[in-house]
C-alpha cells in the first residue's frame, strides 16, 4: 500500500508541474505574438503565478526591443490655383492688343501716312515689326467722291500672343467737298476684315512647386467698321493740315482652345469660343509737306480712347471654376509718318513708321516699312 501512495504522489506531482508548465506557454505566446509596432516589455518578461505555487522561470537573454511603425511622409499639396485664374486676365490683355494691332496695321491700307487729297495712286510695300506686306491704294469715283482699298498679309506678335497667316483687307470710301475752295470738310467711312488667322496665346502662372508656362492654339477673325469726319485746309502749295475724329467698332471671334501637353500644369484651363468687342474714339491730326520738288513727309497722330470693352473668355481652370475677365476702358497714343523720294515723275518711294504709346495691354510699339507708290 506505502508503494501504491508513493506512485500516486509521484504522479500527482507530475500532473501539477506538467499544468504549470502549459500555463507558462499560454502567458508567453500571447506577448510573443504582438505586432511589432504594439507596446515592449523589455528584455524580462513578466512571471507567471500559478494558483498552487509560484514556479520558477528561467530568465531568457536578452532582446531588443521592435523598433516604432514610421510615420509616413505626407505628399505636398500643390497649391496656385488663383495664380492660374488670374493668368486668364492675362489672355483677355493678349486678345485686346490682338484687335489693336490689327487695327493699326488696316489703317496703313487706308493712307493713314498720307494726304487727305491727293490723285489716284497704288502703292506696293513690306514692313517689319510686325511682318506685313501688301499692295494699297485710291481711285477718285467722282470730283468729290474717292475709294480707298488695300490688301495685305501679315504676320505680327506682342506681350505673349502671336498671329501668323493673317490676311487684311481694307475698303472706304471718302467724300471731300472740293468745291468749297482750299479749307472745307471730308467725310470716310469703311471698314477692316480680316476673315481667318491663326493664332496662339501664352499664359503664365506660379505654383508653390515653380512656374508654369503653357500655349494654347487656336482661330481668330477680326472686324471692324468705323466713321470719320475732318478738316482739311490747303494752307500753301506745299502744306496740307488736316484734323478729324473717328469712332470705331471692332470685334474679334476666337475658337475655344485649351493648354497644350505639358509635364507639370496642375491647374490647367480651357477658353470657350467667344467674341471679343471695343468700342474707340479717336482724335487725331496730320501735316503732309513738300520738303523739294523731290521730297515730301507726312506726320500723323492722335490721342484713342476705349469704352464699352468686352471680352469675349469663358475659361475653364481646373481649382477655380468658371473665369471670366473683364476688359476696362484703355486710352493711348498712336502716331506715324512718311518720308517720300520721287525718284521719277509719277515714282514714289517710301519710308514708313506707325506704332502706339500707352500702358498695357496696348503698350508702346512700333512697325516700319518701304514702299514704291505710283501716281497716276
């Protein structure tokens, strides 16, 4: 019996260390399971009581502690999206100065450089500055009545635009009341077509990762129609005054376009087609003078007024919506003047100028040219 009690404690014991080493794996594998990013014990793990007796555990070597998740690095917003609206103000600037130039450069097909009565005459000439080359000129219908023509093709560019295969034409008619003696009225009105050009338009805008700049390509027409009624006075032989206002119409139609492919342009845009349209005042003088037999100059000028501007930009820009700029009323200088060689009777050549003084968006420009005028 004393042996049969000895096994039953023997094993008894072996039951109770064998339950205590099970609680032991139990506590240990949660810990070991915790993720990496989760809280650290150190390098003891914590002792483990059992119900019956304390067991004793053997001390482990040491470990490092998991190292912390690291905190990911935030992208950076891009921001501009204003800078990029405003850039829109900019096109309509482009596109005003657009209807100016265009303007500027009809008028050399109506004899802005020359006298206000003079014989039938056609001129063939090329400028620069703005490239332009074309052929002009008057015929007197009748005593009083005479018209003005002229064809040109032209290519120009200004403050961030740029106008290639645009062909001008021009047509007026003026009425000069030759029978009232040598100081008496005139009268023109007419007009300046330019059906088709291509154009395109830069716009610039900064982000808070750098600048962005991008072009748009697109089609434009122009037209324009306008009134004048004047003073001409034949005050010598060799002088001609003149003084006259003008009132002009102008309008400009644009294709839609949106930004050409860039690497970077976050906050991009697109222009609906739209019409642009001014309204202009002008006031204005000229002096033609017979310097010789063989030398004659012309010089013209006058102050341009603006009102009733409207720009024709719908623009879509990615962050802002809908923009739409505004055009306010522009007031500058324009001037011109010829200087004439009659190398034979009949046979002109000359030399011109035209340009404009002012603030943006019209600026200070100015376009020089030959041409070889016959009269007849």
């Amino acid at each position: 019996m004393a042996n049969v009690r000895i096994k039953r404690l023997v094993l008894a014991g072996l039951l109770a260390a064998m339950t205590a080493v099970a609680l032991v794996a139990l506590e240990a594998n949660p810990a070991s399971a915790q993720s990496i990013c989760g809280p650290s014990y150190g390098s003891q793990p914590p002792t483990v009581i059992s119900t019956d007796e304390v067991l004793p555990t053997a001390s482990p070597s040491p470990s490092p502690s998991p190292s912390p998740c690291p905190t990911p690095t935030p992208t950076p917003t891009t921001t501009g999206a204003d800078s990029s609206g405003n850039s829109i103000g900019g096109l309509a600037n482009q596109r005003f100065n657009q209807m100016i130039t265009n303007r500027v450069l009809g008028t050399v097909l109506l004899g802005v450089n020359e006298q206000v009565n003079c014989s039938d005459c056609i001129s063939a000439f090329g400028s620069a500055g703005s490239f332009s080359a074309g052929i002009h000129g008057r015929k007197e219908l009748t005593s009083n009545l005479s018209l003005l023509a002229g064809l040109a093709y032209t290519h120009y560019s200004e403050g961030g635009y740029s106008i290639t295969s645009a062909p001008i034409g021009a047509l007026a008619l003026r009425y000069d009341f030759t029978d009232w003696g040598s100081s008496r009225p005139f009268f023109d009105i007419g007009t300046i077509l330019t059906p088709w050009e291509k154009a395109r338009y830069t716009r610039s805008y900064d982000t808070s990762l750098g600048p962005v700049s991008v072009t748009s390509s697109t089609n434009a027409s122009n037209y324009a129609v306008y009134g004048r009624a004047g003073w001409i006075s034949r005050v010598s032989p060799r002088d001609e005054l003149a003084a006259s206002i003008e009132v002009w119409q102008l309008w400009q139609r644009v294709s839609g376009s949106a930004d050409n492919l860039v690497a970077f342009n976050p906050f991009d845009a697109s222009v609906a087609t739209g019409t642009d349209r001014t309204s202009l005042v002008k006031i204005g003088g000229q002096w033609t003078h017979l310097l010789s037999g063989n030398i004659e100059t012309n010089i013209n000028g006058g102050w341009v007024q603006s009102f009733a501007g409207h720009s024709g930009i719908v623009a879509t820009v990615t962050g802002d919506g809908l923009v739409v700029p505004t055009i306010g009323n522009q007031g500058w200088f324009e001037y011109g003047g010829r200087l004439g060689f009659r190398v034979q009777k009949g046979w002109v050549v000359d030399l011109f100028a035209n340009g404009t003084l002012g603030p943006q968006p019209v600026g200070n420009t100015i376009r020089g040219g030959v041409g070889l005028r016959i009269n007849y």
